[in-house]
C-alpha cells in the first residue's frame, strides 16, 4: 500500500479540488485491480482532504507559503512524522472497512501497526532516494 | 438564492470531498451484498487485460510445477481407470445402456492471472468469461482441490470468490462418515480453514480426511478439500476444527471449472418443497 506516497509528494498547491479528485481516482484504481470495493479510494481520499491541517500541524504553523514549499525541505523527524499520521489513518480505515465488525478490532490494530511500519520505511526510503534536491 | 451560491462557493472544498465519500461508500456498500453484480471488481476488459499481459510472462517461471501436477493428476486418473477396467471384468455382464447414461457435470480449463491470499476477503481471478459459457456461481477446483466459487463474469473474464474469503461458505463432510459441515475461513491462515456446524455425535479425529459434500448442487461430491489439523471439543459440541488445506493457495495457475448440468432442476425441486 505504498501508493499513498502520491498524497505525500504532490505538489501543495492552492487548487486543492483536482488534487482531490486525482486522490479518488488512483484509490478507485487500486480497487479494481484488487477486488476491495471502494474502500481504498476511500480511505485516501480522506487522507488527501486532511493533508494539509496535518501539514500545517506538524510544521506548527498557521499559514504556508504554498509555491516555495517542498517536502524535502522539512527535517527529517518531521517528515516521518507527517508520512506516520497519514499512514496510520489510511490504513486503520482501509482495514476497519475490510473487516467491518467491532469483534475484530484487535486484528485491525496489529495489521494496521504491522502494515504502517512498512510502508512509513518504504515511502520514506523512496522520498529521500528518488526526488531531486533543490537547493 | 444568492445565500445558497455563497455557502457552495464557500464549502466547494468540503463538498467535493463529502461526495467523494459518498461515492466511494455506495461502491463499497454495493460490494458487501453478495449476488449482486458490482460495479468495481477485476473482471473488467481493461484490469482483465493488464492482469492477463502480465501472466504471461510470469507462467513460464511455473511451467515446471504445472507439469509436475498434471503428471501427478495422470496417474491419479490413470488409477481410477484400471480399477474401472478390473470391476467390468469380474462382473463381465455389464450392460452399458445409453438411454439411461446421463453426464451431470461438465469441466472446462481457465487458468488464474490473478490471485490473492494476504487479505482478508480474498479474490482471483482466471482468463475466461461469459463467452466461454461461465456464469456466476460454478465451482472452480483444480487437480488438489477445491479453490472458490465464480462470482462475476464479464465477456472474457471472471472474478473468484477464493476459499480464502470471510464470505465464502462450502458444504463439506468426511471422508469416513457422512456428517457434514461448513467451510469458512477465519482470515488468519491462508493454509487453515475451519469447519463449523458439524454436529456434536461425529467423530473427529486428527488427520482426518475433509472431501466436499455434494449438497450444494455447486460442486461434485467427493473433491478434496484437506485434513484436520486439530480441534477442540467443549460444552459437549465442536467448538473449532482446523483444517490443512490440500491446496497451496498461494501457488496455483491451472484451475478446472465445474459446471453442474442439473443445478436448475435440483434447485427448482428444492424450491417447490420450501414453498410448500
């Protein structure tokens, strides 16, 4: 489930509205290929809605100078903070929905665990690789 | 009026992302009645297509496997032959009269391009479809056992609902006595399945065989499904019975589909005594 990468690296932008229906788009593409109803597309659109309070939570500030910003130049504690929250809310949601049954929660909390750690290594691994450094 | 277009203009945000929602809820909704034909699933041309291109290649990593388990399945076959062919022997006034033969099931090939066993509702999905004469709820088994149950169909593709799907319930029974039971699957294991509902008077023991039991008008009786792996007895009822599955769910590609001739007839008749 490392797609959600998408959320972290685009662009912050002030058009938010194609960024969300982009967002809607890719998860309902993940759950055609693997048969998991809407619940993806769901879970990251909800993500992709709640990134920028989240953003600007972790950053500790109120406003944002939206063309100068870019992730790579945030600290590194602070990018992982920000990968790690989104992560978890997306992936709680996408197996609380897949599950479906309050019997089960414990399940939900160790996958959703599990599942986070790997996929917070792996996109920050990739963050930090694979964009350009412009400084 | 001029209120109204404000607050849209306002909350446009908010209100794409409410109908996104929405939206993604009414699919996920949709998905989680069975019978009804879903609107997102892989059985669609374009997933189908990628899905299939990318078999393709990765078949040929297999081809050495498939053999074995054709082979293996020959000489299965090839047993049951030679014991067909000692019995018209040793009562050689075996009359075959053709009138009375009937065939009640039908076995077509389709191989799967798709398959999960990580999640938790599970699904394949194999490189036939409607044109071929598949339609939703045939079994689909291959050489070791059984696999699932189709549950959509497109022109050239289908989706399986896997054993290994919290929804998928199979009409089972043991090998040595006839009291049957269900086949679910907790989502924990994708090699463990478990029974329930197999009353309280049968007699489980360890290693016992787990066949299919032909009450679903869905499968043949007889296929093999696994072994029991342990279980517990308490409060005089069986309260879990594992069961090792035969098949390795995470390595299959060859898959037979099992068309039941008479389903229509047994169904109807069985309708008719429940509406009586």
């Amino acid at each position: 489930m490392v797609y959600i990468a998408w959320v972290f690296l685009y662009p912050v932008k002030k058009t938010r509205s194609l960024f969300l229906v982009l967002s809607f788009l890719l998860g309902i593409s993940i759950d055609f290929f693997s048969d998991s109803g809407g619940v993806n597309a769901f879970a990251i659109t909800f993500i992709a809605y709640f990134r920028l309070p989240i953003l600007m939570a972790v950053l500790r500030k109120s406003d944002l100078d939206y063309t100068q910003f870019n992730l790579k130049m945030l600290s590194v504690n602070r990018i992982v903070l920000f990968i790690s929250i989104l992560t978890i809310i997306h992936h709680f949601i996408v197996f609380s929905l897949e599950y479906f049954s309050f019997r089960e929660f414990l399940n939900i909390i160790t996958n959703t665990v599990l599942t986070s750690i790997f996929t917070i290594l792996i996109s920050f691994l990739g963050i930090t690789l694979f964009t350009k450094k412009n400084r | 009026m001029r209120q109204i277009i404000y607050f849209i203009k306002k909350f446009r945000y908010f209100l794409l992302f409410i109908v996104l929602e929405t939206l993604a809820f009414i699919v996920i909704v949709h998905d989680y009645s069975f019978q009804q034909s879903k609107f997102v699933n892989s059985a669609n041309s374009i997933t189908g297509g990628v899905y299939n291109k990318v078999n393709a290649i990765s078949a040929f990593f297999y081809l050495k496997k498939d053999n074995q388990l054709l082979s293996e399945e020959n000489v299965r076959l090839k047993n049951l032959l030679e014991e067909k062919e000692n019995k018209f022997v040793l009562d050689s006034f075996t009359v075959i009269d053709s009138s009375q033969y009937f065939q009640k099931y039908n076995y077509s090939v389709a191989k799967i391009i798709n398959n999960n066993f990580t999640k938790r509702n599970n699904f394949l999905t194999i490189n036939k479809g409607a044109r071929h004469g598949l339609a939703p709820d045939l079994g689909v088994i291959n050489s070791k056992g059984i696999i699932g149950v189709i549950k959509n169909v497109s022109s050239n593709y289908a989706t399986v609902l896997s054993l290994l799907n919290t929804n998928s319930k199979i009409n089972v029974r043991l090998k040595n006595s006839n009291h049957f039971g269900t086949l679910v699957w907790d989502g924990k294991d994708y090699n463990i399945s478990q029974i329930i509902d197999i009353p309280r008077q049968a007699l489980v023991k360890e290693g016992d065989t787990i066949i299919t039991g032909g009450k679903s008008a869905i499968f043949p009786e007889g296929i093999s499904v696994g072994v029991v792996k342990d279980f517990k007895y308490e409060h005089n009822k069986y309260q879990i019975i594992n069961i090792l599955l035969f098949n390795d769910m995470s390595a299959i590609s060859e898959v037979q589909i099992v068309k039941n001739l008479h389903k229509d007839e047994q169904i109807t008749l069985e309708q008719r005594v429940v509406n009586e």
